[in-house]
C-alpha cells in the first residue's frame, strides 16, 4: 500500500460490561474489546497451540455438516472473483467437521496450502456444548453464535446488514473498517454474484491498483484497523466496511449478529434491490422526484410527513405495529402478483 495512509487505530477499550457496551455502541463507531474472553476455556486451549484447540473442538460432536469454501493456492486465502468476474475464485462444498480441522493442522507448514474456510456456522449445530462453557454477556439479549473457522485467508472488504460482536479465539486477525460513507471510494461489485450475499469491495487492500480505482486513496483516509489475539473482541456497527485477514493456519472467530429493526418489518436491503427494479430505469427527471418523495416520507427531510393527519387515518405514516406491518406485507404480495 505504498504511498496510501496507515490506517488509524480502531478505538480501544479493556473488557466491558453490558452497561459499558451500550454506551460504547451509542458512539456508533467500531471499538477493540482487549480481552473480552479470555476467560473462555477454548481461548485458553487456544493459547496452547493448534493442537490443543482443534482437539478441544472436536469432543464437541457436530450434528451437522457444515458448507466449506475451498480455494487453490494460486489465489494466495484471498477468496475473491476469476479474471473477467464470471465466477468466484474457490469452490462450495460441505464437510465432516473432523477432518477438516485435521487438513488445517496437516497443512500447517504448506509454503502454499488451499485456501480453507468454515464460515458463519450456527454454534449450536457445529459444537453443540460450545456455547455452554464460553459464553459473553454483554448483548442484553439472547443472540445465536455462529463459528468462523479456516487457515490464513483474506476476506474481501464487505458490509453486514447487522450489528456484530465478534471473538478472536484461535489465531489472529486483522481488521480493516471503513464508514458507511465510503461506498463510493470503495467501488463495490456486482449485485448478481457475490462471495457471501452482499457487493464487496473490488479492491485488493495489500495491492490497490489505484489507476484503476482511484479514490480508493480517499476511502484509506478514513479507514481503521486493528490486530486482534485470542480472547479479543470487536464490535462492529450497522453497515461499516470491514476486511478482514486472517493471520495463522488455524483460525477460530465466533461471531454474534443481531439488529434492532422493527420485527416483522422488510428487509431494507430487499427495499434497495425493489429500488434498483423500479426507480434507477425511470428518466432522470422522474428519478429526482421520487428522490424528494423519499426525502419527504422516508428520511423524514420536512419532519413528520403524516403530522396533519388525525391518528386514526395516518396509516403507514403512523407507528409500526405488528397489525399494520402484516397489513403492508400483505398489500405488498398482492402489487407483486399483480392483483
């Protein structure tokens, strides 16, 4: 990254409680959590060595198969498109949990192993008993974990459409995140085909081809990172970029996504696709519209759009309650099957 600025640090804080979670969220920025678990069991097996966590997590008796990405090791762990970007650099598959922590011990010392990854797998199917012996209470709410397991990859600068509190248990990583501001100089992928659902950023971060995406300079600017251990944490907010590099040939992250959007109410993210459907392909005056129109009722740009109105008669205008939102949902299926 010759010639781009270092990073700054991500904001550092010591072990928290859920109180000093909360304010540390309030400030909606990423945050180090220095030691959050090292008070688990499976970090300090961790600490011991490869050996010792890989035999730790296997008297945990998976009752599931769980999806496996594997990459050859021409792609040096960076799972990412081919050349013309007609298909993704590894392949899908699923696996025994067994033999696939034995390939990462086995591969340890490879100069150029595959490229291996177990990602986002609910806890309590892959190591039912896990979450019972390594637990952290700082949510103020009942969250499932999911398990990230694999050897030295990089994943690819991406946004999630939660919040997340994430562990570092085995190995290290290193985080790089950028404000949600930054879409633009980050130069996202298509929408059609993507590593793990939503666009990535086409960037290489260890080697920016900055003739080609040139702004990503000013994304850089504004970017922060951290190096995490066992035991770490991370808080990730709503939308924020992050990449992420594993370090070591085994590697053990266990994540917790949750949002606080309306139960019951769509998807945002389904919202933008609608969007993409029906309003990108109008004429630009038409677009500029329904730009004020989206302002107006969604942004709230002129305050509270239904504030003339009676309570009784604001409809989708007023509070969200679990009877209006089955209502939407239900005119909603009957505009899409054309009634």
């Amino acid at each position: 990254m010759t010639g781009l600025p270092k990073p700054a640090p991500i904001r550092e804080f010591g072990p928290v409680g859920a109180d000093e979670f909360q304010e540390i969220r309030s400030l909606g920025k990423p945050a180090v959590l220095r030691g959050l678990a090292s008070n688990w069991p499976a970090v300090r097996t961790a600490r011991q060595g490869s050996r010792e966590i890989v035999a730790y997590l296997k008297q945990f008796r998976s009752v599931t198969r769980p999806a496996a990405i594997v990459g050859p090791p021409e792609i040096h762990g960076r799972f990412f498109y081919n050349e013309d970007l007609t298909a993704l650099n590894f392949q899908r598959g699923v696996t025994d949990l067994a033999p696939f922590l034995d390939r990462l011990l086995r591969d340890r010392d490879e100069p150029a192993p595959y490229a291996m990854a177990i990602q986002s797998e609910p806890i309590a199917q892959l190591l039912p008993g896990f979450e019972a012996e390594n637990r952290i209470d700082i949510l103020n709410r009942e969250v499932p974990p999911r398990a990230w397991i694999g050897n030295r990859i990089q994943v690819a600068t991406h946004y999630d459409l939660q919040e997340n509190v994430g562990i570092v248990v085995a190995g290290r990583r290193r985080f790089t995140v950028f404000p949600p501001d930054q879409l633009r100089n980050l130069y996202p992928g298509p929408f059609e085909l993507t590593p793990a659902g939503t666009p990535i950023c086409m960037v290489d971060p260890h080697n920016p081809d900055l003739e080609r995406f040139p702004r990503f300079a000013e994304a850089m600017k504004m970017a922060e990172q951290a190096e995490l251990g066992p035991g770490d944490g991370i808080y990730i907010p709503y939308h924020w970029w992050h990449g992420v590099d594993s370090l070591d040939p085994v590697s053990l992250f266990v994540n917790y996504w949750w949002s606080d959007a309306v139960p019951g109410a769509g998807g945002a993210y389904d919202a933008l696709m609608h969007a993409l459907f029906a309003l990108k392909v109008l004429p630009p005056e038409q677009r500029e519209v329904w730009r004020m129109v989206f302002d107006h009722y969604i942004f709230c740009a002129n305050g509270d759009p239904g504030e003339h109105l009676p309570e009784h008669a604001r409809g989708i205008l007023g509070p969200a309650t679990p009877t209006l939102l089955n209502r939407m949902r239900m005119t909603l299926k009957k505009i899409a099957a054309g009634l």
